[in-house]
C-alpha cells in the first residue's frame, strides 16, 4: 500500500485510496499531506500544554487554518506547495517549543526532517492507518474531516478581516487531543460533537464576513449564456478573490462568470453591481474537464475542486491562488495588505476566444435566510393552507458518479406541493430544471454555497419558533443531502450539534466510518442512507 486516504465519497471501492486518490492525487502528495496533518497536530500539543495565549500567536492562528485547508480534497496537488507550508509550519513550532520549554511533549512536536526522504517516512509512520483500533480511527478522523471544513469557512472569513478566536483554540484542543491514546471512544464520540458546535460558529462567522462586506444575498436571476468578450472563469468559493477581480478588470472589456460554488456571488448586492460580472458558465465542479475547453480563457481557482485538466493547452490556462494548487499552473500569491494581482490572468484573456455557448437561460438564487425569512409571513401561510406540504433539504455537494442521478431524479419526481432548500454544489443536478412555483414561491430556493447550509439551519429554526414546536424535528422539513469532501462533515455535525435527527446521506455513506461508529449514528440520531427515489419519496411524506 503505497498511500492510504478515505477523505472522501469517491474514495476508491468505498474503503480508501491505496495507490492514487480518485481525486487525482499521487502517493506523494496524500503522503505530504498526512504530514502536514501531523505537524499541525504537533503544534496544537504545544499551545494546549503550554497554556498559550491564542490572541498572541496570530501567525499561528493564521498558518494552522491554511494548513487544515490546504488538505482538503480537490484543493491542492502541488507537491512543492505542500512541502513549502511542512517547512514553514515547523519552522513556527519550534520557534515556538523554545517559547514553553520543560514540556513533556509527543513526537508530533519535537521530530526534525532532513530532506525527502525523512519527510516521506515520517509521513507513512503517522498516516490514517497508525490508529490501530478502527473505531478510534473512524472517530479521530470524523473529527480531523470536520476540522477541515471549519478551517476552510474560517479562512475566507479571515480573508474578510473576521475571525473567532474560540475557533482556533477549539482546533488546537481538538487536534492535540488526537494524539492522545487514553481517550475512549465515548471521549471522541464527545468531541466528535463539540466539533460541530464549532462548525455552527465557523459558519455564522463567514456568514456574518460575507454579509458585512457585500451585504445579504437578493433573490436574483443569472444569466447561463454568453457574451460575444473575451473572459475570465472563476471558480471555488473565495468572494474577496473575486472581488479583486471584478476590481481589475473593469474597463478591460474582459468579462468574469462564474463557475460551480462561485455561482452565489450573483446574489450578493455589492458584487452584482459590477458591470463586468456577466453570467455563470457551466454546472458542476466535475463537469470542467469538458466545461473549461469550451470556455476558451483563463480559469482562476480560489480553493477546490479542481480536477486534473486532460490537456497541458487548458493547464496552461489555470490558475491558481489562496489554498489552492496545481503543478504547472501559475500560484497568485497576494501581498502583505492581502492584495492580489491578477494581471497575467486578464492578459491572457485578452489574447483569448471568447466562451462558446453552451447553453442558454437564466437560473434563479439568493434565498439566504435573511430573504427567506422576509417571506416567512407567505411562507407559513402556504404551510398552514397545506398548499406546501414539506421542505426538503437537500444541500451538499456534487460529485462524479453515476448514482447522484438519483437526486436528479428525486427532486423530478417529488410531490408539487414540495419546497427543495438547497446549498452548495448539489444543487447542479437540479436547479436547472423547470420544476415551478407554488403561490410565487420557486420550488428549488437556492440559499448559496455550501457554508451557506448555515442559512437553511437557521431557517429552519425560525419557523420552529413561528409554529411554536419544542422540538425541532416536529417541523415539516426532511433532510436528503448529498455529500463529497470535507466540508460536507462540518456541515452534517453542524446539523448533529443543533439536534437535527433522521438525516439521509448519500450516495453512500462514508468509507471512514466504522461499523461500530456508523452503527452509533444511526441509533443516536437516526443517520440513514439512500435507497430508490420511490421508496425513500414514500418514506419521507410519510414521516
């Protein structure tokens, strides 16, 4: 076994990634970033020990979530990046260890690294697979994806001048605590939980980020044709990165769209305003090995997905900036007042086709809480005439296999009197369709990206509070949500954490849960998977 990583839901078989990652990454790469892992657990040991100030150790704070997020699958492929960010965090730790000598400490925090070689084996010593006991491991893991997913919705928050410092410090206990063997599995299946109640702070505080800056998302229709301009593509989730780029290239007569997760940037006021930000391009994040041809221009990656391009004629093409990385492809790197220059991006696309059409139309967004709940009074009105019967959250993400046609499917097939609450990429299996109205009301409500899952959580809460429930899962709302990376963890213990029960997952569950710990979700909150549209259709209006 040349590496070992189960992060996903395409890992392969279902059990784990042996050889090379379904993602596309290399034995090197998985194995630089298990390291990179193990660092930062090492330097969570020290400032947990060392009783540290969090507030004090900002670069820390800083370098530890990029980190975390550099890990996540899809983002980054560049080997030489990852090894970079090992060096410089060891390099901030034993700086730091000077600072809290006479501490009894774990390898994590004291081992050195000579050159490759060290770095690859001290990797394969403490991988996935050095947790012996396969429940610990689910359960350390659970916590490590969910920790991923919060340091990513953390780092673009930071990338708005907001920051929590409870979080970091909620990350260093929860690290350092992985490299402690006396914890039982109750103590994990605890933490495990504790963990998403941070998530729900990591995604209110990039809510409150994304709002304060470019104000609360608008119901807004975004065009999926195209213009006759040269362009730009922009992908991932980072709103600061394309504000930046709406900023340079106004008056260029180069246009900007926006693909996959960077769709719900339409719905912000202050990015819609900009001229230039022209439309969406395409669907899903998978669909850019066919999409990005097509488009013609450069293709700016602010975190993941990215998938390894078929040709080195579109790798020529991408870039790359913030977490995000592919050998070969230009790294933007922004400088000591956060500023960016994108100038060999807006370059290239001078020089460039513009995007073929592939389609034409507009689709419909922008039903974050905040509008939602400017609606609550129709809202409510249409549940108590019973012309809404149920809501149906299906959030999440997107992926490659041929099974996520079920939720293409299911959202087809469900009864006219459904609401589908939606976020993240998963949406692209259906909010394309014509699937109407009920009373003015769009039946698929796009809150934003996946974070903005955030905004279905607190939807749902309010109209606990407007229907007088005591109980949350009293509401006529059902969860089927659709999961790929890590991300996708945070937000489902986020929703464990504010007592969400009965949650279906799919396409299947995850690889790193062990029976044991699989069997623990179910009984405890009623964890399911997927089964025939029908069925689960029948089942779930019959709750």
């Amino acid at each position: 076994m040349s590496m070992f990583c189960y992060q996903c839901q395409e890992t392969a078989k279902g059990t784990g990634c042996e050889v090379r990652g379904v993602c596309g990454k290399n034995e090197e790469v998985a194995k630089f970033q298990d390291l990179l892992i193990y660092v930062c657990k090492g330097i969570s040991e020290i400032v947990i020990k060392s009783k540290a100030d969090v507030k004090s150790i900002s670069e820390i704070n800083h370098q530890m979530i990029k980190s975390l997020f550099i890990t996540i699958t899809n983002a980054n492929f560049d080997e030489n990046a990852i090894k970079d960010q090992i060096i410089k965090m060891i390099g901030l730790r034993n700086e730091f260890r000077e600072q809290a000598a006479g501490l009894k400490l774990s390898d994590a925090a004291v081992f050195e690294i000579t050159d490759e070689v060290s770095m690859l084996d001290k990797a394969t010593e403490n991988g996935v697979l050095s947790t012996d006991n396969e429940d610990i491991r689910s359960l350390k893991e659970m916590v490590t994806y969910g920790l991923k997913g919060m340091a990513a919705y953390t780092y673009h928050a930071l990338n708005i001048g907001k920051e929590n410092i409870e979080i970091y410090g909620f990350i260093y206990e929860a690290l350092a605590a992985e490299l402690d063997d006396s914890l039982s599995a109750d103590d994990l299946v605890a933490l495990t939980l504790k963990t998403g109640e941070f998530g729900v702070k990591a995604m209110a505080l990039l809510d409150e980020a994304n709002t304060s800056r470019y104000g609360n998302p608008e119901i807004t229709s975004v065009n999926i044709g195209v213009r006759s301009n040269p362009a730009i593509l922009i992908s991932g989730h980072d709103l600061t990165d394309l504000e930046q780029l709406l900023e340079q290239t106004k008056d260029t007569g180069v246009d900007v769209y926006t693909h996959s997760e960077m769709l719900p940037a339409h719905y912000y006021p202050e990015l819609k305003k900009y001229e230039n930000l022209v439309g969406n391009y395409g669907g899903s994040w998978w669909n850019q090995i066919t999409e990005f041809e097509t488009f013609n221009g450069p293709v700016l990656f602010t975190t993941n997905c990215i998938v390894p391009p078929k040709s080195e004629e579109i790798r020529a093409r991408i870039f790359t900036s913030g977490a995000a990385g592919y050998p070969g492809c230009i790294h933007i790197e922004e400088d000591e007042n956060g500023k960016k220059d994108f100038s060999p991006i807006i370059e290239m696309a001078k020089k460039c086709k513009p995007p073929t059409e592939i389609e034409t139309g507009n689709i419909v967004g922008g039903f974050a809480h905040n509008q939602v709940l400017a609606l609550a009074d129709k809202v409510v009105e249409a549940v108590k005439s019973g012309s809404i019967k149920k809501f149906f959250v299906m959030a999440g993400c997107d992926g490659r296999m041929k099974s996520r046609e079920y939720y293409t499917e299911f959202a087809e097939k469900l009864p006219k009197d459904t609401i589908i609450l939606t976020a993240g990429c998963a949406k692209f299996r259906y909010n394309k369709l014509n699937l109407g109205d009920i009373g003015g009301i769009p039946r698929v409500l796009d809150a934003g990206q996946c974070n903005d899952s955030y905004s279905l959580a607190v939807i749902a809460m309010k109209l606990k509070e407007v229907f007088g429930l005591s109980d949350i899962n009293e509401l006529p709302i059902a969860f089927n949500i659709a999961w790929y990376e890590q991300k996708a963890v945070i937000v489902l213990l986020a929703l464990l954490y504010l007592g969400f029960k009965n949650i279906h997952l799919g396409p299947t569950l995850p690889g790193f849960l062990s029976p044991a710990v699989a069997g623990v979700l179910v009984e405890k909150f009623g964890i399911a998977g997927i089964g025939s549209v029908e069925d689960d259709i029948n089942l779930f209006m019959n709750k």
